[in-house]
C-alpha cells in the first residue's frame, strides 16, 4: 500500500507567487502541469499559529482512534465542542481533515485524515 504524504512548510510569498506565475503560464501555452500537493506558509510563525498542539494531537486521535463524531472527539481529548468544532474547520479549510456529513441533518459528521504521514519543510 502506497504512504499518502502532505508535505507542509513555509516559503516567502515571492516564492509562491512565483510558482503560480510559472504554473499560469504552462496551462496558458497548453503544456501539462505536474499537480503538487502541499500547505505552505509564509513564516515558521504562520506556521505555528496555525498548527498549533492542541490542533495536531486532534489529528493524531482521529488518525488512531476514529472518533464516530465530533462530540466522540471532544470528549476523547478533553475539550470543549466548541473549541474542537472550530480547530476541525480550520484543519478541513487547509485540507489536513477531511469531514463528511452524513445524509441527513442530525447524522453525525466522520472525520477523517486523508494522510499516512506529514512532512514539515522548512527552507534555510
């Protein structure tokens, strides 16, 4: 079975851009684009303020324990729903979570991590 892995780093927004730019310009003149997945930041500070322990022991108890809801979650690290609910939204915005509600209103949502392994980047 193939490791799915998340590369997460940080990189100047110069450098980001730059890559867009590149990227914008080999779809424009047709050529195929090598898809890159990954979340970057601007700074190591971004960085921490994002991903944050609380944040990454969440990923970690849903990777291993598969809470059944985000109430089930909250109780399996001792902290307030709201509080969970909001650091949940958060890791799903930037792709670290994925959270599937089910058919009907009250269903519970199923989170999920999507990755195997995440690697931190940091250039010097």
């Amino acid at each position: 079975m193939k490791v799915k892995r998340l590369k997460v780093g940080v990189r100047s927004l110069e450098e980001g851009l730059s890559e867009f730019k590149n990227t914008l310009k080999a779809l424009t003149a047709g050529r195929k684009v090598t898809k890159h997945t990954g979340v970057y930041f601007i700074s190591v500070e971004a960085m921490r303020q994002v991903l944050t322990e609380p944040r990454l022991a969440l990923l970690h108890v849903i990777r291993t324990r598969q809470p059944q809801s985000l109430a089930e979650l909250a109780k399996l690290v001792h902290r307030d729903f709201k509080n969970v609910r909001a650091d949940i939204k958060v890791l799903s915005d930037l792709g670290l979570v994925e959270a599937k509600a089910g058919p009907r209103l009250r269903d519970p949502i199923i989170l999920s991590v999507p990755y195997q392994r995440i690697q931190f980047e940091i250039a010097v």
